[in-house]
C-alpha cells in the first residue's frame, strides 16, 4: 500500500481499505427491514458480514440489533436506515488500512 504524506498543497489524508462496523437496532427487526438496509449499504461498500445480538444467527421479528462488517464508504448512519422505518443504524468503529 502506498504512503502517503499530507503538505500544504495535499488534501489526502488517507489512501487504502476502509472498513466499519455498524448496528442496525430495532425491536424485532424483520428480514424485510434487515434486506433494505443491508441494500442500502451495498450502493456504496461491499458487506463482509452480518450477525445479530440472538443464538443461533439473524431471527426475523426477534433480533433487535443486527451487526453488519462492511468494507468501503458506507451511507451515512442514522433513523429510518436505508428507507427502512424504524431502523437506527449507528458507527461502531471504522478501520483504515
């Protein structure tokens, strides 16, 4: 991966893989609502995975905070994810290599 150095005439800061872990939290979050967002996030950044807060992987209309591992530039977080009402996508940590 290349260095690069930020000068006065620069506005790089960074070059290389980003990728970020966020939460997609909602009481009893469906496969409907959980396919929008993930939907939403593969517009701009390439999922790694996906897992939930229940035993034994995703449960529609049981999982209330759903973890998604993406790498690139994903949309920006918020309420009512990627059009799915009710759904509050939050950063948990962002990794550049």
């Amino acid at each position: 991966m290349a260095s690069l150095t930020n000068n006065a005439t620069a506005g790089v800061m960074y070059a290389g893989k980003m990728t970020t872990l966020i939460t997609l939290s909602k009481t009893d979050i469906t496969q409907a609502e959980l396919d929008k967002c993930i939907q939403h996030i593969q517009t701009t950044a390439t999922i790694v995975g996906v897992g939930d807060d229940t035993a034994g992987g995703f449960n529609t209309g049981a999982s209330d905070v759903v973890h998604v591992l993406a790498e690139g530039v994903v949309p920006a977080v918020g309420a009512d994810y990627g059009g799915a009402t009710g759904v509050t996508s939050a950063t948990v940590t962002c990794f550049f290599e």
